[in-house]
C-alpha cells in the first residue's frame, strides 16, 4: 500500500507495522531496546544489585557514578536558557519597519487601535509576536520540565522524544465576540514520550521527517478507550477489550501518522487511531505539514533512527566498583569484629559476641584457652582504597566528567578554574547543538499548530510593561516561510561572580553610578530590589 492512498489505512495494517516495530526493537544491542532500557534505569536510579542472590550478611555498597555523570551532563546541556526567535524569509527589517512595528505595538500595549502596516511590516509584526507567545506558551506547558524529563529520557534509553497535539478541552480566556458569549476553546499540549512508545516506519532513516509513518503506542483504559471511540462515531466500540495477560482493565490504543500530498504538491498529515482490530477513530487530517513530535538522541547512530545511551558502557565500571568498595568494607568489618569459634561442648550459655560479655567456662587452663577464639582475618591490601578511587576517577574522566566540573575544588583562581571549564565542556559542545536543535523543531511544531488552528485570536504577550494581546489571523500567516532561530544565554556555575565582579570594576572606575550597579545585578543579589531601586529615583 502507498501511504498517499487517502485513508487507505486498516487496523489490521497498523497492527502488523506495530508488532514489525515491536520486534525490530527487541533486536537493537544485545539485550534489546526494552530490557536494556530496564537495566539503564535501574543502574541510573541505584538498584544495581538487582538480582544478586548476595543475602543479607554482606553490605552492598554502592558508588553511583552513572547517575553523577548523567545528572552533571544534562545540567550542561539544559541549564542554559533558551530562547527563540521568529523571523520571515523574504521580508527585510529595515529601521523604518522596526520602527513602524514599535509604533503598532506600542499602540497595542496601551489599548489602542493601530492603524493598519504594509505587508513586509505587519509581517515583521507577526514574526515578533510568535518571538513573544513563544515564551508565553512555554510557560504555560512547563517547557523547562518538560525538557529535563526529555533529557533524562535520553540519557536513559538513548532518544528522548517531545509530543504536540491539540487539545480541544483547553479554556484560553478569549471570546469570539464582544459580549463574551462564545468562549474560543482549543490549545496546544505537550507530553513527553518513552521511545518505546514511538515506532519509526523506516528505522534507517534519522530524520524523523522523512519516515513513512510514525506510530505511538499508549497505554489507556479500556473505558477512556471505548469513550474516545464512541465521541469519533465508532459502532464496535463494545468490542474494545483489555489486552494485558488477564485482560485487564488497559488497552494499547495504536495512533499512525502518515504523510500525504495532493495535486499540488502541498504536505497534509493524517491520522487514524486502531485498538485491537477495532478503528477508534477513522483517519482525518491534522492540518499541519509535520509530524508533531520532536526527537533529541543522546548519541547519534549512523542510518539509525533511535539513540544511544552511554550507560551500557559504563555499567561493567560500575559493577566493578561496587564489588571493590564492597569487599573493602567487608575486610574492615571483619578485622574490627571478627569472626568467633566457640567449643560448644565447653561453652554452653548463648554467645552474643557484644563488647565485655562475660563468658562463664569451666575446666582447665588449656580448655579454657580453646573454648573461645578468633578467626584472623586474611591480609588486607592497604592499595585497595586507592584502587578503587582510581578506578572512580579514570571512569568519570573517560565519561568526560571531572573534579574541576563538578565543583569538588576550592575556587581559589576563578580566572584558571573558569578556563580549565571551558575547555573541559568543549566535547559536550556537539551535544548541546543536537539540543538546541531539538527546541527548534519543537517552536516549529509550536508554529504549526498556531497557523494552522489557531484562526482569528490574540496572541498573549506577557512584558513588562504588562500583558497585552496581540491579533493574530493563522490563515495569513501559512505563506510566511518562517526562519526559527535559538538564542542561548549564560547560565554556568560562575556566570554571576563574573557579572558582579565585572560591576565592580565600572563602579569602581566611576563608568557607571550606583543605579546603574544595582539595576543590573543578577536577580536575588539583593533583597526588594525594586524598592531600592525607587527610593533612590
């Protein structure tokens, strides 16, 4: 079946390319996607003695070093702040629109009607409003989150993965009319995705653009599934069963996005929903040009659609050094209270082994020499903490995590710990720029949405100066060839001791006055700043 075959699409088809994925991720590595993800997160969150019959006698120790590695790199790559900035391919930004811009928004801000700008300026206008409802709407969906958890997805099972989709039960506050009696419903929302719930149509291909199709799998009960069947006009939502070893009350409900095109070349994509054999919803058109997801791999895998974490290769380090800081403490436990041998024919009475009991023997001296005695403990390598701590250090170096970027050093020479830092993070470099890749193709997505569904609305514009909306029409914005770009800020350990030092010094050298310095202090320096700030106008 060609996948531009409108609606062409049986549960039957969506069900044989799911099992098809399904086993093609049971084939990646050596244990497969699923077990090893299994195995990741439970190195990652300190259960790795997991399925060691050690019994209770023994401490098991643990040194997580993966977790120290994962949490540390994904600070570098998502403590930055971000943001983003629309442009328009084709219109130029002269100082005369920008000025013209300013002028409408300022107009807009202070609750007037602006006149109406030319097409390259009220194209500027709109640009810079997307800029703006960027920030807002990421606000609103807790990004910042939502990126931590896609960072951690990653490190974990090597791909993170970011869904959009449009929920038409979000209240936005807007009304279609002036009496406000036609509330406007309907927003975007995101999730974040496990990649064993995402099925790539061509696992080969890495941009996830260019799959044939893409699937997601979730797990929902079996009434929301029957629920969600019976609003889409579905007959055989009855036959909707739970599909778990007892039948269970969950289902997996099967959501297929495919791409089409029509005569004239223009890209729509659709969707059709499948539980079991039963079509929840029949396929229908998303309205947008892009599958709404956006992936981040935590390492890239030639003709590989899938990433790859690095936890798999540095679990036998940490086996290692789990076992070696465990057999040392156990040594010490044993030279510091060793093992007892009684002779239980002379020795009766229960022995405690508890400091200063008193252990009535009678016989002679020599049977009183034999009744009770310690075993010596085998030799113990005074080499063995060193070892290991080696052992440690060489991981985490090899990992690219060192004494210096973790902040185990006294900060004695800012200047030369700034420098050892910089060149330290340079590797992660790469990695960052996957990232901020993967927040653009996520304000893409964004952008989608709004032009496709969105119609006649304000955009919300949250400022200083206050909240304002700006007007906002979807249809005439879908020919703007959008040019997204991300701004990354500044946000490493010794950002505000270089702001506040480098303050100093204009202060100091009469450039700038004391206004000046307090005003630009980072936030939290000082308490009730803006009360400072008023008393001295």
């Amino acid at each position: 079946m060609s996948n531009k075959v409108k609606g062409a699409v049986l549960p039957e088809q969506v069900q044989a390319e799911y099992r098809q994925a399904t086993d093609y991720k049971r084939q990646l590595g050596s244990h497969g996607l699923y077990e090893q993800t299994r195995i990741n997160e439970r190195f990652y969150s300190g259960d790795q003695w997991y399925g060691v019959n050690c019994g209770d006698s023994r401490p098991l120790v643990r040194y997580n070093v993966i977790k120290r590695i994962g949490d540390y790199k994904m600070a570098v790559v998502g403590a930055q702040p971000v943001s983003v900035r629309f442009s328009a391919e084709g219109v130029p930004v002269t100082a005369a629109s920008r000025e013209a811009v300013e002028g409408y928004r300022r107009a807009l801000r202070q609750g007037q009607t602006p006149e109406s700008l030319p097409a390259e300026a009220a194209a500027q206008a709109m640009t810079a409003a997307l800029t703006d409802y960027f920030a807002t709407t990421a606000k609103r969906l807790k990004l910042e989150y939502l990126k931590q958890r896609v960072l951690r997805n990653a490190y974990i099972s090597g791909t993170g993965v970011l869904y959009t989709y449009w929920d038409d039960g979000i209240r936005t506050g807007l009304y279609a009319d002036e009496a406000r009696t036609a509330p406007i419903c309907g927003d975007i929302a995101a999730e974040v995705l496990d990649i064993e719930q995402v099925y790539m149509g061509d696992p080969s291909l890495e941009d996830i653009q260019q799959q044939p199709y893409v699937i997601i799998a979730q797990r929902r009960p079996v009434t929301e599934i029957q629920r969600l069947a019976k609003a889409n006009g579905c007959r055989r939502w009855a036959e909707i069963r739970g599909d778990g070893e007892n039948g269970g009350g969950h289902a997996t409900l099967l959501t297929r996005f495919w791409k089409e095109w029509d005569e004239a070349g223009n890209t729509v994509i659709r969707v059709a929903q499948v539980c079991g054999n039963v079509m929840v919803r029949e396929p229908w058109e998303l309205g947008i040009t892009l599958y709404p997801l956006a992936i981040f791999r935590w390492e890239e895998k030639r003709h590989q659609c899938y990433g790859e974490s690095e936890i798999p290769y540095l679990i036998p380090n940490q086996i290692a050094i789990n076992r070696t800081i465990s057999a040392g403490v156990w040594a010490v436990m044993m030279m510091g209270m060793p093992m007892m041998l009684v002779n239980g024919d002379v020795v009766t009475q229960p022995i405690t082994n508890d400091p200063g009991q008193i252990i009535p023997v009678y016989g002679s001296g020599e049977e009183v020499r034999d009744a009770v005695r310690y075993v010596d403990p085998p030799a113990f390598s005074t080499q063995l903490d060193q070892n290991v701590q080696g052992l440690i250090r060489d991981t985490m170096t090899q990992a690219g995590v060192s004494a210096t970027l973790l902040g185990d050093v006294e900060p004695q020479n800012t200047s030369a710990i700034i420098a050892v830092r910089e060149a330290s993070l340079m590797p992660l470099t790469m990695m960052q720029n996957r990232f901020y890749a993967f927040i653009e193709d996520v304000a893409r997505v964004w952008a989608e949405f709004w032009m496709a569904m969105y119609g006649n609305r304000g955009l919300k514009i949250a400022e200083e100066q206050g909240v304002w909306y700006m007007p906002f029409d979807g249809a005439t914005c879908r020919n703007l060839l959008l040019n997204i770009g991300v701004d990354v800020g500044s946000a490493d350990a010794y950002s505000e001791s270089r702001t506040v030092e480098t303050l100093d010094n204009l202060y100091n050298h009469g450039i700038i006055n004391a206004k000046q310095y307090l005003s630009r202090l980072p936030r939290g320096t000082v308490p009730r700043m803006e009360a400072l700030l008023q008393e001295m106008a």
